[in-house]
C-alpha cells in the first residue's frame, strides 16, 4: 500500500495533523515547521506525479487510471481502498496542494488557537485529497464527508460576522446533499450486479459493466446530480454558498472555494453523468435550466454587494455554474473547458479571498464604501487585486480567458436552440462580470484616500508576497500555457464520450 504515490496524499495531511498534536497550543514556530514542511510536501508530491504521469501519457501508456491500487477494506460489502488517478485528477490534486501550500501562508497569524485551526486545516485536506484519488464510491464519499464536517468549527470558530449562523446553514444544506448523494450511491451499488454478480462500489468497474438499469438511471441521477450540485452551489441550492464564504477565516475560504467547491463538479462528472449516461442525455436540460440561472443570477448579484467577501462568493456561484453548465453539454470540448474552469476558478477566487484576507487586516473593513485609494498605500496588493479581477473577466492571457472561450465554443457546436439561447445567456455572464469588477477595482484601489487612518497601512509582508506569487504564476501559466492541461485531460474524457455516445 504505502509503495503508491497517491496514498501519500493521504498520509502526509495525517502527519501533519500528528505533528501538530504534538506542538504547544501557542507554539508558532513549531506549527508553523509542521504546516510549511508538510504542504510543502504536497506540492512536490503532486508536482512529481503530475510529471510521472505526462511522462507515462508521452511513452504511450493510455490506461484509464493510472496508479492504480485496491486493498480490502470492509468485505461484507465489497468496499475496497481503491485509488487511481486520471489526467482531470492529477490536475484536481495540483489545485488542491497549490492552495493549501498558499493557504498556510495566508494564515501566518491565524489567532486564537492557531494549533486547533490547523488540526483541522489539515483534516479538511485529508478529505480533498483522499476524494480526488478515489475510484471505490464508498470511499469517495467517506473522504467528501471528512472534507465537509470540519467547515462547521473552522467558521463557527475562527470565522468573522453571523459566523456561528453561517456555519450552520453551510454545515446542514451540505448535509442535505448528503443525504440525497448516498441515497444515489447506494442505488447505484445496488444495481451494479444486473447479472446477478457481486454488487460493487468499483467506479470503473461499474460502467466498464454499463450496471445500471435504464429504468433507474433517471431517479439516481437527479439524487447523485442533486447531491453534488448542491457543494457545486447550484440554483436554488446555492444559498448557504455566498453566507460560508464571507464568515469563514481567509485559508478556509480559499480552500473552500478553490477547492471544495470542486468536489460538486467532479462528482458530477466522474459519477452521475459517467454511470448514468442514459439518464445523462435524458435530464440534461432540467439542469441545464438551473444552472444556467446560476450563472446570470450569481454574477447580477454580485453587482449589488459592497461587501467584498460576498461580491467574490457570489462570483463563485456565476463561475461555478458555469462548470456543471459545461458538464451538461455532454460534448468534449464543453467538458475540457468545464475542466480548465474549475482549475482558473479555484486559482483566481483563492487569490481573491487571500487578498480580501490582507486587506480586511489592515483596514478592518470589507465595505467598499469605507475604503478608496488603496493603490496609493498598497501598491502590490492592488496590482494582485487588479491581475485576480482581469483573470475573473477573462482578459486574454489569463487562465478566465482560455476556460470561458473552450466552454463557449463546446457548448455552441452541434447544439440546437435551447441549448444555444442558454449558451447566449451564459455569455452574457461575461459582461456583468466586467460591471463588478470594474466598479471594485475603481472604488477600492483607484481615487482619494478615503480615511487619513488608512495613509498608515503598510503594504504585503513576505509570505503575503509568497502566497499571491503562487496563485499569480498557477493563474498566468494556464492562460499562457493551456496545451499542456490539454494534453494531460484529453484521455480522460474518452471513455465518458463513449458512454454518453452509446446511451443516446
């Protein structure tokens, strides 16, 4: 077992987690050794699997998981450790240890209980990880909870506002999903025996067996699609999104956006629409309809906030309908740009949540209406801010940019009316998105100085400097470099093409 690279994924956040519990409650030097070391970790471990597998991609290997490995686990029911990853994982697993390692350093000064909020910075990433190298639906579901259940404390704790009233509404609406996505998964296990076989909760083996009845596809997809859209913040399901998001801790948010979000559309992908092709293409444009509003509501509403932690969660919502919309096109190029979404997406919104974090430091206000001129005090703050909005309305050479158009594109091609007047109406999205941010851009960094207090603001510190760094490089070398992502996520779609192809 521990001879599989993507076990270490799993590994390395729970030494973290021992390490910690190893430290004094207010022992910074030593918390912050553990959290530097052990993220750092993750990154090159998913760098190095990242290359591993180009490297296993270019010498002709076209498996459909790679690394894949499977050990017993509870008998009785046929669930297995199963992991394995694909190219739209290795990518998923790049994300996430980019913005925990980013995460760490945006919460230097975490207080009070800075070892309590990294115990469970650390569980939240066990469960992103182990979720994203699963291929068994129990054990993907098992880590989707663990990534969900320590929100509640790290809001309710840690968090600013109606904290306590945020991380209830987020942690019960989450739950909900829950409980219609096990619903789901349990309906898939058992009808993924037609033969009279033994019952399996092995994805691939799954729909290598095309399992499940046609008759059932139509309830378990609206169960498994319902599930994770809701963590995919989908029309109506979204509202505890835009309330999470502005209470929760800077490193929580960006994870929680960046990342956990992405759970919702991956799950959609890799289990309603890959298991349930034929439900796939028959209910598609109920969620089509939702999602769509998703997109234009989320961006109209953030346009009427001065808050800014609210405006860039309720981006969020735009930006991630967006991704499920893509998904619902059922071609290949909506699904790559769909992809290439959730990467520019998590990258840009942890960026912008880091630097809502800083600023709120320093002004202690998040109302645009209190702030003016910041560009003045802050220089390198407000160029970050300004290159998170640009990437946000997808200026060319920015990874917004080359995400929207592939969806645009994939979305257009072979599509009939409804399809294309909802495709119209997403692209719209892209306008109001330049409204917003414009106007934060012009309120918060442009103009006077509104307060005298604010001319003593110092601007970022150096590990300020290296979490932005980060995400900046990550955002610029997807708009600038895409035929790389490209490359690395083309196999992955076949076998779902092939699916959706032969259920229509």
């Amino acid at each position: 077992m521990f001879g599989n690279i993507l076990i270490w994924f799993v590994i390395i956040p729970v030494l973290m987690m021992a390490g910690l519990g190893l430290c004094r409650n207010n022992g910074m030097g030593a918390i912050r050794t553990v959290m530097v070391t052990g993220s750092t970790a993750l990154l090159a471990l998913a760098i190095w699997l990242c290359v591993d597998f180009l490297g296993m991609r270019a010498a002709g290997n076209d498996a459909e998981m790679l690394f894949t490995g499977s050990w017993m686990w509870y008998a009785p029911l046929n669930i297995h450790l199963a992991v394995g990853v694909d190219g739209i994982s290795v990518m998923m697993l790049m994300l996430s240890a980019i913005i925990v390692f980013a995460g760490t350093f945006a919460s230097w000064k975490i207080n009070p209980l800075p070892k309590n909020f990294f115990l469970w910075f650390a569980l939240l990433s066990t469960g992103v990880f182990g979720f994203f190298i699963s291929i068994d639906m129990f054990t993907m579901f098992m880590f989707y909870e663990v990534a969900l259940i320590p929100m509640y404390l790290l809001i309710g704790v840690w968090g600013t506002g109606r904290k306590e009233y945020s991380a209830m509404k987020l942690t019960l609406m989450l739950m909900g999903g829950s409980a219609f996505l096990m619903l789901g998964l349990l309906g898939i296990y058992w009808h993924s025996a037609p033969a009279g076989g033994e019952l399996t909760w092995n994805i691939l083996e799954i729909a290598r067996n095309n399992a499940v009845d046609p008759s059932w596809q139509g309830m378990l997809f609206v169960f498994t699609f319902v599930g994770f859209g809701v963590l995919g913040a989908m029309f109506p399901f979204h509202t505890w999104s835009p309330d999470g998001h502005a209470c929760a801790p800077t490193a929580v948010s960006m994870l929680h956006a960046g990342v956990l979000m992405k759970l919702g559309g991956y799950g959609c992908f890799r289990i309603a629409i890959y298991l349930l092709p034929q439900a796939a293409n028959e209910l598609a444009w109920v969620f089509i309809i939702l999602t769509g509003i998703s997109v234009v509501y989320g961006a109209f509403s953030a346009c009427v906030q001065t808050d800014l932690k609210y405006i860039n969660a309720y981006s969020s919502v735009s930006h991630c309908g967006m991704v499920l919309f893509a998904l619902l096109m059922l071609n290949q190029t909506a699904m790559t740009g769909a992809i290439l979404q959730m990467l520019s997406h998590g990258l840009m919104t942890a960026l912008f949540f880091a630097l809502i974090g800083m600023i709120y430091g320093r002004t202690h206000t998040r109302d645009i209406r209190q702030m003016g001129g910041l560009m003045q005090i802050m220089p390198y703050l407000g160029v970050c801010y300004m290159i998170a909005g640009f990437a946000s309305l997808g200026l060319p050479g920015l990874s917004g940019f080359v995400a929207e158009m592939t969806i645009f594109f994939g979305a257009w091609e072979d599509a009939d009316f409804f399809h294309r007047a909802f495709v119209v109406a997403a692209t719209c999205s892209i306008v109001i998105t330049a409204v917003y941010i414009l106007r934060v851009v012009g309120k918060l960094l442009l103009g006077p100085v509104h307060d005298d207090h604010h001319r003593q603001l110092t601007d970022a510190t150096w590990f300020e400097r290296l979490s932005t760094v980060t995400l900046i490089v990550c955002i610029a070398g997807i708009g600038c470099f895409p035929n790389w992502i490209n490359e690395a996520i083309q196999q992955s779609f076949l076998p779902i093409v092939h699916a959706i192809q032969n259920a229509i």
